[in-house]
C-alpha cells in the first residue's frame, strides 16, 4: 500500500515545476498520467546535453529522465476536438489535474477549471505560472532565473563585492512544484472532510517571496534590504564556509554561544572565547570584518580532513562542500538510499535521486521509469473504453 494508492493525476505540465510536482506525487503512488504534445513532448526531452544513449542507439534527455519517473505518457493534440473529448473523459474519473500552461491558455483549449468542474465537481485542479492568474504580470513568461531575480532571491546570493548569482538549482521552479504538491495534498484532505474540490493558483514567484523567511524578517526590522554574504550567515557568526590548508572547504555553523566555546575549543583558540568583542552573538556579528579574517588564517594552517574531525570530537555543526561526485559516493547519502536506479526500456536503465519522505507504513518507491513520448497510449486509452480501431484511427487522424 502506498499514500496516495488510488488517486489519479492528469499532468499538463512540462519543463520543472510542474513536473516536479507530479513526481512527488507519483513517488508516493499516485496514478500520473503526463498528457504531452505528440511529436515533441515535454520541452524537456529535448534540453541537453547530456542525453543517455541506449543499446539499439535511441537517447535520452537526462534533464527529462531526472523528473518524470512514475508516470505515464499520453499524447493528445488538443487542436482536434477529440483530444478534448478523450481529456474530459479521463477528467471524469479523475482526483487531479495540474497544469502550466500561461494563464488564459487552457480557457482557450477548454480545458480549464471550469470545464474540468463541470463533468468532475470533486476535482482538485492546480495551476502553476510564472506570476499567477491574475496581477498586471499574470500574462509575463517566466522561467525560473528570472524568478529568482524578481523575487529578490538573487540580490542575498553571492560574494559581497561580487555579482549577484542565482542558486545552483532552479529553486524557484522546484520551490513552487514543491508548495504545489502540499497544496494538491491539503485540498484532497478538505475534500476528504468536506467533499468539495476547489481549484489552486500557484505563482512562482508567490513561492520565492514566502521562501525569503528570515532576509524578508531582517528587512522587516530595520528597513534595509540585506546584500549578499557569500557562503556567510545574515544574523550569525561564523556561519560560513572556510578554506582549508589543501584548497576545500569546510562548512561551520555556531548557532549559540555555547556552541561558540565548543568551536573555539575544537579549532585550538580557546583564546577567543576570553575576548569581550567575540563573547557574544550580536559582539561577533559588530566584529565580524576583524574576526571571519583571523578564523580564515587559522584554517589555512591544515586540511580539511583535520578541521572536520577536529570539530566533530567538539559536536561542532559542521561538514565538507561536496561535489556531486562525493555527493553519491556519500556513505550516509547511500544508507538513505537517496541514489537509486530503476530499469528503462530503452536505456537499460537509469540513476535517480531517492526518495526524502520515509514513511512507516505507506512507502513510496520507483514503480515506472520516466515514460517513452506516447509510450502509454494504448494502454490509457483502452482503460477509458477506446478499441484497438478506434486508437489506430486517433494515431492517423493525429489527435495521438
């Protein structure tokens, strides 16, 4: 048994945030179909490279493959008023719809909330844009670099005399997939209780704003918008990354004044604990230009491997900056079985990252490997009642 064993999604989504969603609601054991362009797909089966290659020579896009696990492909041409017939028919016995498209776009197609509502009253239908479905923006594209620097993410990301840098991930779109999927999951809940579906209008830059937390708080309390502190901390210190004698780097997180005494005592500068300008949180952060310099220096007199297990013995937060390399050589990462890999039917088969959530009783698991473009049609659509004739007509006729 999973979570979400029995409960269907329609995915009119492509490229990240959207999908992401879905995969997190597919990982748990929702029933996903991904709903697709015939021909082309997913703008994402394309992005690249890398493309894995199989066996009898077919590829595929890595960017893809890193999504889209646990669902199935449908292709639907919505310009024929079929693929409409064949979309609403599937709506009818479905839980979800989730789609980001730009807004307007499928009251076009009909096949908006409204529409969906009206054979499926129950439904939970949740669009994902750049802006939102209405504001003088709600008609802007977005992806999600811009997001990222509309939201102000990017102003607090960087070195302090550097430029401003977007996140090493596309936060702002896995970030609205993210609040996305809790959305889907509070609205099933409500209609649980109260047999009401409802639709849910996610912006992406909704999502970055809510994420600024604390900078939004510090801004709040004395009206000046934060810079940006390379690796180190608003409100602690230090709180930062450090350079070792052999060039990498070790991470550190004092985030009280006792753990100030046991890092000082872990690092040999017993020393500082005694000096009224470093006693205490809000005296480092006044010194923080004497003090990050002189912790920098002493850090450059051994390697990494000194400094971690040093400050381990002291229970001292602290850790390496991995690649990706040493990212999924990790031992603890590979106990978590945070690096898997499933079968693909033309790849032979694929790397994914795990699964985050560890349930007790309902576990998810990797149940389907990222689908083929079309690959599930027949399979689908001879679920709704359609013949084998019958879908040979809809592959001619291009509605598949």
């Amino acid at each position: 048994m999973t979570a979400l064993q029995g409960v269907r999604v329609l995915d009119l989504t492509r490229a990240l945030a959207g999908p992401f969603c879905t995969l997190m609601l597919g990982d748990y054991g929702a029933d996903v179909i991904k709903i697709e362009l015939p021909g082309t797909g997913d703008d994402t089966r394309q992005w690249g490279p890398p493309f894995i290659k199989g066996a009898s020579g077919g590829e595929e896009s890595a960017y893809f493959l890193s999504i889209n696990r646990n669902k199935r492909s449908l292709t639907l041409n919505f310009k024929e008023p079929q693929a409409k017939e064949i979309f609403l028919k599937l709506a009818e016995g479905a839980d979800v719809v989730v789609e980001n498209f730009t807004p307007g776009v499928t009251s076009r197609l009909g096949i908006d909330y409204g529409a969906v509502c009206g054979v499926n009253p129950k439904i939970v239908y949740c669009s994902i844009s750049g802006f939102g479905q209405d504001g003088p923006y709600r008609s802007f594209p977005a992806y999600d670099q811009i997001v990222q620097g509309m939201s102000g993410v990017m102003s607090v990301t960087g070195e302090a005399k550097g430029d401003p840098v977007k996140v090493g991930v596309a936060v702002a779109d896995i970030g609205s997939g993210m609040w996305a999927a809790f959305a889907v999951m509070s609205a099933l809940y409500h209609r649980q209780v109260h047999g009401k579906g409802q639709y849910i209008d996610i912006s992406m830059l909704d999502a970055q704003v809510a994420w600024l937390t604390y900078q939004a708080g510090n801004y709040f309390g004395n009206g000046r918008a934060p810079g940006r502190l390379g690796t180190a901390h608003a409100n602690l210190v230090p709180y930062q990354a450090f350079m070792c004698q052999d060039g990498k780097y070790v991470n550190v997180a004092v985030g009280s004044e006792r753990l100030w005494e046991r890092f000082c005592q872990g690092i040999g500068r017993e020393d500082l604990t005694a000096r009224p300008d470093y006693a205490r949180n809000v005296d480092r952060s006044k010194n923080r230009s004497v003090l990050v310099p002189l912790l920098q220096e002493h850090f450059l007199t051994k390697p990494l491997s000194h400094w971690l297990k040093a400050l381990q013995a002291a229970n001292v937060p602290c850790g390496p900056i991995n690649d990706l390399a040493d990212v999924f050589s990790d031992p603890q990462v590979l106990h978590r079985q945070m690096l898997l890999e499933m079968p693909h039917p033309t790849l032979g088969s694929v790397k994914q990252t795990g699964l985050p959530i560890k349930f007790g009783l309902t576990p998810g698991s990797l149940h389907r490997p990222p689908p083929l473009l079309g690959e599930h049609n027949s399979e689908i659509l001879r679920e709704l009642g359609y013949s084998t004739a019958q879908i040979e007509r809809m592959a001619e006729q291009a509605v598949i």
